[in-house]
C-alpha cells in the first residue's frame, strides 16, 4: 500500500507569525526570553507538548493565536526575540570572525550517534549525547564552522515507566517528523535528495533531515523508507536498539552514508570530527572517494584522511568500547576493503588491537586513521594512553598520542534563568537578550558582587521547583500505578523546602553505584533523621533496557524510597529522567553527589551543570573532578587510591561518603544565621561557581579543540591534498619502514661522571648512522628526565639537537643544555622519524633508543 500525505500547518497571524520560525530552530532550547513566549502562549499545554514547540503550535487553538496577535505587549515580546534572534544569525562579530587563524576555509563535520539538543528532539541517551549536543550549540554561539551529523530514529530514546515494584519498563514514544523542528534536505528541483549505501549484499536508501541549531545544523540520516525494506527501513528505528548486526548496520549507515550525504548536498567539510568509535567507518568512505577523485592508492589517500580527522574517545573501560565480530564486519564491509585495494586480512587488522585479538575495534580503527585523538578530562587522557599503548608499542606510555580536552558544558542550555539573570546583572553587563560567554573568566571573578540575600533567594526559588517538580511526577506516577487516592495525596507532600537537599541522577550504569548511599540504612537513617540537621535525597535515572543489574539498583532505591518508614517522603525517586529532569535537578538540588567507581568516569558532565547552578559537589576523585585537584568549596569522597576488591571499595568509600554529610556538609548548612542564610555555605557557592564555571563550559572546550586540533588537522589535509604531496609522504613512510632497522645512535658525550653547577651549560654530542635516510627525515631528541624503575625514563623535557656535520659514515648532532634542577639528572638519546608535512610524528611505530 502507498499511502500520501499531506501536513496542515497553523495559521498564525501576520504579527506573531515569527513564532513558527522560532519553532524551527532549536536556537530557543538556549533563550529563556523565546522559550517564555511559547510559555506565553499556554503554559500547561506547552508542558504537555515536552516542550517541542512545532507540536506545541500545531495544538494550540487558533483563536488563543487571534486573541495574542492583539495583545500589544505579547507582539512586543514577539519583536524582541525577532530582533534578537535575526541579530545572533548575522552577528559578524563571533569569536570565530574575532579570533580565526588557519588557512583556507575550514570545516568541520562532527560525526555522533546521539545529540542532546532539546528534549523535542529526543535522539540522545545520556552524557554522550549531551556532550555532542553542547558542542554544536557553541560551535552556533561562537560562529565556529562545525556541523554535526547523525541518524535520525524513527523512535526517540527509551521512556521510563516505573511499576509498582519499582521495576524499569520502557516504552518507545514514535518521533513524529512532521512535528519536529526538522526539515528534509532536497535538491533545487524540491527533490528529496537521498544517497545509496551498500550493505554486505544489498543497498540502502537514506534520505537527509536538517535540524537548523542557531547558526549552525544538525544533519540526521534516515532510513526509514518507502523504497527500502521492511528491515532496512527499521536500521534507524531506535537508538542503540537492536542487535549486533542492526548496530553495525547503523554504524555503516552513519559513517558512510554520513560522508556520502554531505557530498550529495554540496558540503565539503576539511576535518572530520568521530565522537566516539561508532562512526570511525566514516574513514573509509574519506579514503575511497579521495582514491577515486585524485587517482591515489590506499597508502597516499591514507594520509590525508589521517591528518585531517579528529577522534575523542569517552570510554575508560575495554570492553564498554564498540567491538565486533569479525565474520559481521566482513559481511558489511568486505565490498569497501576491496574498493581501497586492500586485502580483507589487512582490513581487519585496522580494527584488532593485538595480532591475536578476536574482535574488530572500531576504537582501535579510529586510533590508527586518525592524527589527532584525545580523551575527555586529565584523568581520562591518561587512563586512555594506558588503555591503547598496545597501539604504539615503542612508545613510552606517556608519549601515546592521545591527548585530553577536558569536557564542559554550553552554560545557556543548563543554567536556571533566574541565575543567569543574576549573573547577566552582576558579571557580564549584558542586556537580556545577549549571550553570556562563560570562558569569559574575568567576568567570574566578580562573582562576590552578587548579595548573599539576591544569591540565596534565587536558589531558594529553584529548589522550591525542583521539590513541586519531583511532587508531581510522583503524584502522576502513583495515578497511573493505580494507587488511591490518599497515597497519591501524600505524594504532593513529600521532602521539605528547608532541607539540605542532595541530588543524584544519571544513567544507572553499574559503575556509577548509584546503590552505594544505600550500603548501611542505619548510618543512612541517622543523616537523613537527624532533629537539627536533617538531610533528603532526590534520585533519577534510566537503566539500559538490557541492563537487569541497573534495573535492580533502581527497584532497590524505589522501594527504600516507597517502603521503608524512616525514609519515606526523605528520599524521593523521580521517574523517567531526560534533560528536563537533569535541568530541574541541577538547578536546584544543594548538593550534588557522583559516586562512580575510579576511574570509569571518563568527565561527568551534571556535575558541570550543578556546579554552574550553585550547588555544590561531593565525588569520587574522577572524571572533571578529579582535575578540579584539591579545593575547599566541595567534597571528595576518599582519595585516589587503588583497593584490594570492589568490595573493599564500596564499604571504605560508602563511610567516607557518610561521614562527609554528616560531618562537613551538614554543619556547614545549617550555620544559618537569623536571616536563614548559612554565610559559610554561601561562600562555599561562589567559590565553587567561580572556580568551575569559568573552565568547565563548552566554549573553552570548543577553542581548545579549534586551536589544537581543527586548525592544524585542516592545514595538514590541505598540504597533503596538494598534488603528489600525499605520494611523497607514503613514499616517505615507506622509506623510513624499509630503513629503519639500520638507524642507529654510537655514542654520545659527555657521560658527565662529576657534578655541574647549577647555571652551566652543558654541551652534549652524538653520533648516528642513519643508514639511507639522512638528517632530514629524522630528528634526534635528548630526552630529559627521571629514571624510572623499569629501566625505563619519566620525561621532564624533549631537546632537539641540531645536526652539525659527519665524520665519516655517522651524523654528529649537538645541543647545549643548562639545567633547571638540582640533584640526579638522567637522560637519554632517541631518534624519531620526522616530516613537516604531517601533524604527530609519533604515529608511525618507528622510534629508535640509544641502545
Ligand atoms: C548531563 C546529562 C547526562 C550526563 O551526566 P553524567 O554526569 O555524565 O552522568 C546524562 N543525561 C542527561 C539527561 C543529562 O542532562
């Protein structure tokens, strides 16, 4: 059967109509004047919607439309954000217009499964997703060129539905394109442009979707069409839904259909950006249509797909990384290993760890093609390098190119508006329409202009809608579990306004412990039952729905919640958390725990959000904590120390977790004064706001990756895209792997047996054969340090020494260092492979030590 149809679309009168173009643009998910005005329009309608404004239009009855369109101060407002709103999509004065410095035209296409955007478009699961979504939200606010691309599901992420044993079911709301702030993507003709994808054996249609976000779009690959198969058209069903084989097939959707896209709409992006492994097959796709386009081998279009793609990675534990069986990787991808002129064995072992490993990893892959690849925070870069040192065998694990950009979050998105009221007023002098730069860190630095009484009251409101919020959704959860009606009353009572309030909400993965507060009910029972200090808990949080164990943890904390006197009406558990819930929560709670087990949290991003917010922290030492170091406006739960068994873990970190409420946090917030204002925790808030805010926000992180990464990525792919460039540098690689066995470093000199004085140079001499190659494709490093004690060397700092001539077959290199330290000085001589034309001289496995 082929069904048509049709869409009716509101008739909005000519003085509010700018309200559909507002509906079209996710620019007002991060502008609480735009978002007042739907508020405007219908409040409990526009809750009922979730806050998707194309339906929320689509619902509202034509004569509230007639009726507003006369009212002179709505159409005011209108004009406002019509004014505001035209002046951000042309503003010549970003920070990008401000601050650019690479050369030619850069841009990136960012590539994720998942983007947290609004919750009107519900195509995220949790912190990957809202990381993505932030990236491309300060990618708009700054002008930088970035797109993003990923699937669009038919079926928006899991919804929550809690039955009366607290037990998780789920329910998969359909997405409903035509009341989306969606668009198809077509041709001039009004041709839906769609691009062909082979498949193993078959062929796949996907057609394109554009979200426009501010100044910038997201584009989402669907392939849920008429012309596609039943199965092929459930590809894009549901996010991480499926099996293995739909996940690959998804994955080949994204990667190469997501490269086959921009080219089909005219998009020529010069970096590409993976957000985690599950699109690394968008390399492939790079090096075919170069081979193609520039008649280049496999190894020559290697290289410029190499150093102009970016990779992040988010997952500090193996086995949560994107592995595959090989025979499904084959089925896929066999036909593409061919295109590339390479073997299927040579395909394979771009995507296996070890010689001997059994699975094909798309992390793996994307470490390999990739010049520049980074974790999340500090910590997280470490465990990273750790984690893929395999991958680069002579290196020392320290010097495993992968890097850290610390994540944040875009600030407007999350904080309350009547924070950002206050902090507009007191920090930034900006009007109330402008954006707030949150990497501005002077503006932060006034935080203490703000008065305690304006600071708390406006806190107070939030947690006053945070406790009505979490009432209500437990009231319409008990309705629908078919309580009476006297329970359900109760609920409208539950948890206190004045009380120190602590919030935990996440996805119920094992490793964030959600259950740890729960380990001893009776210490539990004496912090939340205290007669001065008493404490209450606020809980949200999906499980995978293929996750029992997470799914236990939450009927587990419902039904303490629900059943156990002495903590009924204390500790609240809020169903079916989303990025509604987190903005209430993080906006209001005081205090805001994370307790995951060290180090599996790669950053954490709520945190960010609550800290913004005023509330303060109590964590494990990990993820951005971890890198916030020591600091008195916010708790650490234990040390970084390493346990003999999980268990041990649990119970040491648990008491220490009881202890620091009981002992530091709740006296701190009860030193209230006659006003009700605590004076010491209040300080505690600016200092934490002050010192977060300013770093942990994806402005700053957005730079970071700008200067880093997408500037030089974009230089290098554009030198190596000169013609014969890319030939001269695989020729160049393979020189050195054909050559590199008779590099070789004789002697150096002084060996420096008595002390120096402080102050003195040192002239240090080598000599190096070099064999065939010659100075210029090397560079030789006098490599300072500490000995370790593996016989190996902790580097302090890298020389480069200059070539100064030959005696007889040998290089003599020299340099001259003084030392900064006093004490024992080690070092070590060591020649690299060296070319300007490519990004990270350390990707090839070539490294020779002075033996
Ligand atoms: C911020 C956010 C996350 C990520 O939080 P973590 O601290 O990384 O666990 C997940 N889901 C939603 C809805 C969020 O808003």
């Amino acid at each position: 059967m082929k069904i048509h149809s049709f869409n009716v679309q509101p008739n909005l009168p000519e003085s509010i109509k700018f309200l559909e173009e507002l509906a079209n643009d996710m620019w007002f998910t991060w502008n609480w004047q735009a978002i007042l005005l739907f508020v405007q329009v219908d409040p409990k309608l526009w809750t009922a919607s979730k806050r998707n404004p194309k339906w929320f239009l689509g619902c509202v009855p034509q004569k509230r439309f007639e009726e507003l369109s006369k009212d002179p101060e709505f159409v005011a407002n209108v004009n406002r954000v019509k004014e505001a709103y035209y002046q951000y999509k042309k503003n010549p004065q970003t920070w990008y217009q401000q601050n650019r410095r690479e050369n030619g035209n850069l841009l990136t296409a960012y590539f994720s499964m998942e983007y947290g955007i609004g919750e009107g478009l519900p195509i995220y699961s949790g912190g990957l997703g809202m990381l993505a979504g932030d990236h491309i939200k300060s990618a708009s606010d700054m002008g930088m060129p970035i797109i993003g691309v990923g699937l669009f599901y038919k079926q928006g992420y899991v919804r929550q539905v809690l039955n009366r044993e607290g037990w998780q079911n789920e329910e998969y709301p359909d997405n409903d394109w035509a009341h989306m702030p969606v668009e198809r993507v077509q041709d001039k003709n009004g041709k839906d442009i769609t691009v062909d994808i082979e498949l193993g054996q078959e062929h796949v249609k996907a057609c394109i979707w554009r979200v426009p976000v501010g100044r910038t779009s997201l584009y989402l690959l669907d392939t849920n069409l008429q012309e596609n198969t039943p199965a092929q058209r459930l590809i894009t069903e549901k996010l991480y839904g499926g099996d293995r084989e739909n996940r690959i097939r998804q994955e080949v959707v994204l990667g190469i259909g997501g490269v086959k896209a921009l080219a089909a709409m005219g998009i020529k992006p010069t970096v590409y950006h993976i957000n985690e492994g599950h699109s690394a097959f968008l390399l492939f796709q790079r090096i075919i249509e170069i081979m193609q386009e520039k008649h280049l081998s496999f190894a020559q279009a290697r290289e410029i797909v190499w150093a102009s793609s970016v990779f992040t990675t988010h997952t500090p534990v193996i086995a949560g990384n994107e592995h595959f069986d090989p025979m499904l990787v084959r089925k896929y991808m066999e036909s593409y290993a061919s295109k590339m002129g390479i073997t299927w064995e040579e395909f394979l072992n771009l995507g296996k760890e070890l010689p001997s490993s059994s699975t094909y990893c798309m992390t793996v892959v994307a470490l390999r093609l990739t010049a520049f690849a980074n974790g999340v925070a500090k910590l997280h870069g470490k465990v990273s390098r750790e984690m893929w040192q395999n991958l680069w065998p002579t290196l020392p694990v320290g010097e495993v190119p992968i890097t850290s950009i610390t994540n944040g979050i875009h600030s407007a998105s999350w904080i309350s508006h009547e924070l950002n009221e206050l902090y507009r007023k007191y920090l930034f002098n900006n009007d109330q329409m402008g954006e707030i730069d949150a990497s501005d860190t002077k503006a932060w630095d006034k935080l203490d202009d703000i008065p305690n009484a304006e600071l708390w009251r406006v806190h107070t409101i939030r947690k006053e809608k945070l406790i009505d919020m979490a009432r209500g959704r437990l009231r319409r959860q008990l309705t629908r579990q078919g309580l009476d009606v006297m329970t359900v009353n109760k609920a409208g009572k539950v948890l206190k306004k004045d009380v120190l309030t602590i919030g935990f909400a996440r996805r119920f993965a094992t490793y964030k412990r959600a259950t740890l507060l729960f380990k001893n009910l009776d210490r539990l029972d004496k912090i939340v039952n205290n007669p001065q200090r008493p404490v209450q808990f606020i809980f949200a949080g999906k499980a995978h729905p293929a996750d029992t164990q997470g799914k236990e943890f939450i009927k587990t904390i419902v039904n303490i919640a629900q059943n156990d006197q002495r903590f009924k009406n204390k500790i609240v558990f809020v169903e079916d958390y989303n990025m509604n819930t987190a903005r209430y929560m993080v906006q209001g709670v005081d205090v805001w725990l994370n307790n995951p087990r060290r180090p599996m949290e790669a950053s954490g991003t709520s945190g960010m959000k609550a800290a913004l917010n005023g509330a303060l922290t109590l964590s494990i030492l990990d993820g951005w904590w971890d890198e916030v170091g020591p600091c008195e406006f916010g708790w650490s739960i234990g040390g970084a120390e390493k346990y003999a068994s999980e268990a041990e873990q649990d119970a040491v970190e648990s008491d220490a977790l009881y202890n620091l409420i009981e002992q530091d946090i709740a006296p701190a917030y009860y030193a209230k004064g006659e006003d009700g204002i605590s004076l010491p925790w209040l300080s505690l808030m600016k200092d934490s706001v002050k010192h977060i805010a300013q770093f942990f926000n994806t402005n700053r992180m957005v730079k970071e990756y700008y200067e880093r990464f997408y500037v030089p990525a974009n230089n290098a792919g554009a030198v190596l895209a000169q013609d014969g460039k890319a030939a001269q540098v695989a020729d160049w690689r393979k020189k050195i792997a054909d050559n590199w066995y008779r590099v070789n470093v004789v002697d150096i000199t002084p060996k420096l047996e008595t002390p120096i004085l402080m102050g003195d140079k040192v002239a240090f001499k080598a000599r190096v054969f070099l064999g065939n190659l010659t100075p210029e494709d090397i560079q030789v490093e006098l490599y300072l340090g500490q000995r370790g004690s593996l016989g190996d060397i902790v580097k302090e700092d890298a020389v480069d020494m200059t070539c100064t001539g030959k005696e007889g077959d040998a290089y003599i290199y020299e340099v001259q260092v003084s030392p900064v330290n006093s004490g024992r000085q080690d070092y070590a001589l060591r020649v690299l492979p060296a070319n300007k034309d490519i990004p990270n001289v350390l990707t090839p496995l070539f490294i020779r030590w002075e033996d």
